[in-house]
C-alpha cells in the first residue's frame, strides 16, 4: 500500500497523514481547489504565453470542426 496519494490540485506526491499538499497548500477545507494552482514559466515561455493571449493564431481546421462538434452536442446556436 502505497503511503501517498497524488494531490488533484497539482499532481504531487502527498503523504497520507498530511493536512496538506506540500506543493500547492491544497487541503479537505479548500476541496483541493483548482483555485490554488499556480504554474511557474521562465520568463521566455511567460512571454510566448502572452504574446499568444494578445495576438492568438487563426483558428485551423479542426479547431473549428470541433467548436462545431462542441455547439451541435450542447445545443447552442
């Protein structure tokens, strides 16, 4: 049996007897809220990141083949 369980939060190993995820602060009270995730870029990949979010690509093909899949399955018009 193992003695860890993995934290839904951030995926890190956390003891069994622990309040707590080590790495994200996660616990019983908060749910293992989503809400506690951070993720850490360099500052290279920051960027990437924001120049996407302010300037995104043209959707392809199957982007859009699957926000059609995605209207048809939940009835939006």
């Amino acid at each position: 049996m193992s003695k860890y369980f993995t934290c839904r939060n951030c995926g890190a190993d956390v003891p069994i007897e622990a309040c707590g995820c080590p790495e994200c602060g996660s616990d019983r009270e908060t749910g293992w809220s989503e809400a506690e995730r951070v993720i850490a870029l360099s500052e290279k990949d920051a960027q990437i990141v924001f120049s996407l979010l302010e300037n995104p690509p043209e959707p392809n093909a199957q982007l859009k083949a699957a926000f059609e899949k995605h209207k048809a399955f939940s009835g939006d018009k």
